[in-house]
C-alpha cells in the first residue's frame, strides 16, 4: 500500500538520521509523529516510530552508566558535506587528512594511533568538505562512540590498504560490525520516489550511508593487482586508486567527493547589485528557489514571491517560482 509520504515528513526523517543526542532524536521522532499521515498504510511505520520513542525514553531515563559513552563525540557539520573516514589499521587514513587538510593528526608506522575523531576541511574551489579522521575498525575493535559519529555523517570513505592481500576481509569486517548497528554502507543514495510503507519502514529503521572506496598506497608493489580485485567486487561502487603519502590520484579528489555527495552551489545577489560569488550556499541536488531562501532567511517560508535567476536553463535575469529546481552556479535575487 502507498505510504503517501509528504515532503516534510521525509525531511523530518532525514533530521532523524541525523541526531546525535537523545534529546534531539526524541524531538525528532516527535516530529515524524506529527507528521506522518495518520492511514492505514502507514500502520507498521506509526509502530516503528512508537517504538523508538520508547526506545530513546528509556535511553533519557536509565541511569547513566559511565562505561560505554563516557566518550560521547559529537563533530559539528561545516562546510558542504561530512565525510566520516573509515578503515582498518594503517591504511593511511591519518595520511589522507594530513594531504588534505590542516588538521593535526598523528600518522605513524604502527596501527592504532588515532583514538579521537579529527575533523579536517578539504577545500574545492570555492566550497569546503570536512573530512573526518576515525580510529581504525576490526574484528575485534570498534569504538563505541564512532557509531552515533558514522551514523550523523552525510557519506563514508572506505579506505583500504593496497598492500594488504587481506583488504575485502577488511572492507567485509568493517562493513559487517556496521551492519549489525543498522548502518550499511551503501555504492550510492538512496532514491527517494514514491514509496511503499515496507521501503520507508526500512528507511527508518536504519541508516544508508554512500561510501566510496578508497584504495590507498598505490605506489606499493603488487598494488595494481589488489585494485583490480577491489574493482571486480565493488562494480557498483566509485573506487579511486590513491596515494595519501603522495598525493597521486588526489589532485581531482575534491571534484570526485563534490560529485559523489550531490551538491549544488547557489550565489545570492541583492536587486540592484552584483552577486556574492564569495559565499555559495550548498544544497542538495534537486533543490529549488525556496530551499535556498530558507538558508539566507527562514521568513522567506512565508514571505517569497517569486525570484529572477541567472544560471542554467534559464534567460537572465528570468523570473521563476519558488518551486524552480536548481543548477550549481547558479545566481539568484529573492523577491518578497
Ligand atoms: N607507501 C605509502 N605509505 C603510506 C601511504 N599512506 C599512508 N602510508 C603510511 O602508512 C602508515 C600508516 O598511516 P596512517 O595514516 O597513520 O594510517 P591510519 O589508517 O590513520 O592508521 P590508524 O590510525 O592506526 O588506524 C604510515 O607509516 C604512513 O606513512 C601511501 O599512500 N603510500
Ligand atoms: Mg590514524
């Protein structure tokens, strides 16, 4: 049976998946409740958000037990997307980030080194990704606080070791600890069409994250044989050979991460004056005019008439609605 979704509830829904603490998941889920039109098709769905509510209730409630989330981290969202960095030891992850960024953050011969998440800005043209530094994952050790971490973030890197014949037991145990806490990493985003109550009961229920693969120290030898394999068994995934220690395959890594992450940029300019071309919002593919108003001013929601564009598609300086899909670059002057 059609589920019936409105937009604001798959938005709300999205909020959700991005909660960290209970206090935010609980309003959240509050929200979806709210929202969630109240039929027949949506019987399990309304269960399922019911029982979360308790869920993180009982979370609010227990008492607190110092073990496990003494080391809550919580990495505030900057720049265009939040990229989480996962992998095994040593895969050069640490590596990446000092390439890449200016974050401080220890690389070293032995395994083990990063303990804390490090968040670190990748710059691409005129926008930033913040690239997020993650102790390593194995069979027998996994942080429990990089959970709520990978689970916030907009996509994963997988970075695996090219000089490791054992990299797809990596990449299995990695993604299998994951799994079982309902995060899957996943080749791309899920569509969003219209869906029936069983998809988005799965959509709730867990999280799907985009990861690219990232296979690291193709200077080592034997390297080309590996990514070769790497390729075969994620067909359906971007995988980009690189060297962190290097820089080789790097120099396009912002333009692949820009892609992969499905962002546009929108410039806001004032009638009568030139644009802002050194502060683009960045949006989501598919967004439109109304979307992009509500990052300059949330009383555009009620206040916009209509804007004029410049950009793609369009004459201009031409008028459009405020449900007028955008393209990246384009400029636009809002009209109350
Ligand atoms: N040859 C080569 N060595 C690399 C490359 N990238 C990283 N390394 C080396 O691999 C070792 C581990 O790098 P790190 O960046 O510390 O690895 P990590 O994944 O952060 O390791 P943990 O923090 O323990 O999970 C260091 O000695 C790096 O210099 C690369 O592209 N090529
Ligand atoms: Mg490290």
């Amino acid at each position: 049976m059609p589920a019936n979704l409105t937009p604001q509830f798959i938005k709300a829904r999205a909020e959700f998946q991005k909660a960290i603490t209970p206090e935010e998941k609980l309003e959240c889920l509050n929200n979806m409740m709210a929202l969630i039109p109240k039929h027949k098709g949506t019987d399990k769905l309304q269960g399922e958000i019911r029982r979360r509510i308790a869920e993180v209730k009982r979370d609010l409630t227990a008492p607190k037990k110092a073990s496990k989330r003494s080391h809550g981290y919580k990495i505030p969202r900057e720049g265009g997307a939040q990229l989480v960095v996962l992998g095994p030891p040593n895969a050069g992850k640490s590596q990446l980030l000092t390439h890449l960024t200016r974050a401080q953050t220890d690389v070293a011969v032995y395994p083990f080194t990063t303990h804390k998440p490090i968040p670190g800005m990748m710059k691409f043209e005129d926008i930033q990704f913040q690239l997020v530094d993650m102790p390593p994952i194995t069979k027998d050790y996994m942080e429990p606080w990089m959970i709520d971490v990978v689970r916030a973030a907009d996509a994963a890197i997988l970075m695996l070791d090219l000089t490791s014949d054992d990299l797809l037991d990596h990449a299995d145990v990695i993604k299998g600890r994951l799994d079982k806490v309902r995060i899957h990493l996943v080749a791309k985003e899920t569509e969003e069409t219209e869906e029936t109550e069983e998809e988005e009961l799965r959509l709730t229920a867990a999280t799907f994250l985009p990861t690219m693969v990232l296979c690291n120290k193709i200077d080592c030898p034997g390297a080309d044989q590996r990514l070769e394999i790497v390729r075969e068994f994620y067909a359906d995934h971007k995988v980009l050979p690189v060297s962190a220690l290097h820089g080789t395959g790097l120099g396009t890594f912002g333009r692949e991460v820009f892609d992969f992450v499905r962002v546009l940029r929108v410039y806001t300019k004032e009638p009568g004056k030139k644009a802002d071309m050194e502060q683009p919002y960045v949006l989501p593919i598919g967004a439109t005019v109304l979307d992009a108003a509500e990052m300059v001013h949330q009383d555009f929601r009620k206040n916009l008439k209509y804007a004029r564009i410049w950009g793609t598609g369009v004459h201009d300086g031409q008028s459009v609605k405020r449900d007028h899909v955008l393209h990246d670059r384009d400029v636009i002057e809002l009209h109350i």
